[in-house]
C-alpha cells in the first residue's frame, strides 16, 4: 500500500543526487498520514517521477544517504514498479529509476520497457555504474528504451573511487561502463558526490569524466543522512574548502563545451558561477520512496530538508537560494555562511 507523505519531520534529504526520502518517513506505520503539508497541489505540477526501486545495493559508500535501509525495506516488486509507474503517468513525462542499485535486478529492461509503452519521454537510469561494464547489459538497457544514463564516479583512481564506495573493483567498471555508452553514443549525466575524501581532485574527476564524454558532470554536495551521518568526520568537507577546489572543475567542464551542475552549493559558495547551480532548475518531481509517495518534492525539499540561517536573513541572493542541507549548519553552525550583498539575477540573466 502506497502512502502519502504528509507531515514533514524536522530534518531531511538527500545527497546521492538523488531525491531521497528520510527514514522517519519510511518506517512510519502503514495508514499513518505522513507530511501533511507538502501533498497540496504537488501532484498537478509534477512532471517527473523518482521510483526508487528497492534500496539493495552491491556497493557500501561511505556517504550513502540511505543507510541500512536496505536492511528493512523491501525492494519493489516488478508489478509494484509498473503499477506506480502507471499511477503516476498522467501527470508525469519522465522517469528516474534509482534505488539502492538497480542494475543487481533482472528485471530493469522489463521495467522500462513497460515505462516506454506508457509513453514516458524521458527515461533515466541512475546506478552505481558497475554493471555497465557488460556491454551487452548496457544494449540491453538502451533497446529497452533508456533515453539517458547517470553513474556515479567519485575519484578520479581506483583507490579513491573504490575507497569511497567501498567495492573494489568498481572503478573500473564504472569507467568500462563511461566507455561502453560513449560507443553506444548515449547521453550521460554523471553523477559525483563531494567529500571530504575528493574535494580536493574534483578538478581531475572532472577532467576524466570529460574525457569519457560525459555530456553533464554533477557534482552533489554530500547530504550527512544515513552512512554520511555516521562516518561524518570522514565524510562532510567545510564548504570553504568545496569554494577553493569546485569551481576548478566547473571551468574544467565549461571550457570543454559539457554541461556541469552542482547541487546543495549555497550561492555564497558559488560567486562568479551560480549559472552551476541546478536548484532553479529542477523539475517538479513525484517520489515513490518505499511505501511513501511525496507528490511535491520541490517543497519537502524546500520545508523538510534545507536550512536557512542568520546570514541569509541580509543576503540579498536569498529567495533565489535553497540553502544548505541543514544538518551542516545544525553540526558547523552559520559562520562561514557571509551573506551576498549584490543583486540576484534577474529571470532573463545567465542561470539555469
Ligand atoms: S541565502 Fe544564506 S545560504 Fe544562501 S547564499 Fe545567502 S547567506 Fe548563503
């Protein structure tokens, strides 16, 4: 039984790039209503679907968002996955199928076949990129119907990459997997989360995933829910140190002609390339998380999961600005956070 997510809990979102919901919300009781506030009128904006897929996962990152979920949440049948899609199609034309990992499930070709046949415009598969080594998996996938892929690199070698995703091995699978869709010509968002591990060589990440053709690198500020809360030491950059390092990478893909986005960069840490930001850009977006379906996931993301603070209170770039995840500033507090004082750009200036 889906339930709607009703009542936002103090707290909440994700990192992997990924829209994420918390797991307060998935271990409600069935019939409880969830997040009340969020579900008015979400659904008749909404173009796009998230379908989490089931939260299994052949990897063990160190900043997973999702946790042990995976532990105590049952993955999506295939008929489950159908039936939401089709739920979801009237008022949705594209579709991220994410997880967990779900290329470690057969049935992925069936599902977006069966999305195809709905008359979905957009499909994409976000995944930890492993399985696209095979190449006859990745053909698989593409006469399927995908219309375009988002793999995750967070390294720009083995031990960094394998470190961080704690498999090893999936470095190098995860670049037979870039280089199997550059020879099939799909189109690729790539997909990187940053760390304390590789805040200081996303320059090189971005470099390489330029190299292997990557139509858009993203580079996600990492979300401290889940293994990231845990591991936090290890795991959440300042983002004074992301200021120094970020838009290196950002110049990197621009002067190559590619497309590159951040996500979870406040724009006082993106003076001189707020154009990167992809919050003002982003869909209306529909998530199946489980058992929960969050209709408007623009305002969860904007009441549940962001902060804003004392400083943006005087910035001048703050209707434009999501903030930060909170629990950065819950854990670090506002300091580093110095308020914009030029104008923000008007709707016809250089933003996405
Ligand atoms: S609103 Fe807050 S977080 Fe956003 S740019 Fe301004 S000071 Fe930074």
């Amino acid at each position: 039984m889906v339930r709607e997510s009703q009542q936002p809990p103090r707290v909440v979102q994700d990192a992997c790039a990924h829209e994420h919901v918390p797991d307060e919300a998935a271990r409600n009781d069935a019939g409880q209503t969830i997040f009340p506030a969020l579900m008015t009128g979400g659904v008749e904006r909404a173009y796009k679907l998230d379908l989490k897929l089931g939260f299994r996962c052949n990897n063990r990152c160190t900043f997973c968002v999702q946790g042990d979920k995976r532990d105590y949440v049952e993955d999506l049948t295939t008929a489950q996955a159908i039936e939401r899609l089709e739920a979801a199609r009237e008022t949705c034309d594209g579709l991220l199928l994410t997880g967990g990992e779900i290329t470690i499930r057969d049935d992925v070709p069936e599902i977006i076949r069966a999305a195809k046949s709905l008359g979905y415009k957009l499909i994409q598969v976000q995944t930890n990129g492993r399985r696209l080594a095979y190449m006859s998996y990745c053909e698989a996938l593409v006469e399927a119907g995908a219309t375009e892929f988002n793999p995750s690199l967070h390294g720009h070698i083995a031990p960094l990459h394998d470190g961080l995703v704690g498999a090893k091995g999936a470095y190098n699978q995860v670049i037979q997997g870039l280089r199997n869709l550059q020879k099939l010509n799909q189109k690729v968002l790539s997909q990187t989360v940053i760390t304390r591990m590789n805040v200081m060589h996303l320059r090189d990440i971005a470099n390489l995933l330029v190299h292997l053709g990557v139509w858009q690198v993203q580079f996600a500020f990492v979300h401290a829910l889940g293994t990231a809360a845990k591991t936090w030491d290890q795991t959440v950059p300042r983002y004074r140190d992301v200021q120094k390092h970020l838009p290196l990478a950002l110049d990197l893909v621009r002067a190559a002609g590619r497309s590159t986005v951040t996500e979870a960069v406040p724009f006082c840490f993106l003076k001189g390339r707020e154009w990167a930001a992809v919050e003002p850009g982003l869909p209306d977006t529909t998530v199946y998380d489980g058992d929960v379906r969050i209709g408007d996931y623009a305002r969860y993301r904007l009441e549940a999961g962001k902060a804003h603070g004392p400083p943006c209170e005087v910035c001048t770039w703050q209707f434009a600005c999501e903030g930060p995840w909170h629990e950065y500033p819950d854990r670090f507090g506002w300091d580093e956070f110095v308020p914009r004082t030029d104008p923000p750009p008007s709707k016809s200036q250089d933003t996405p």
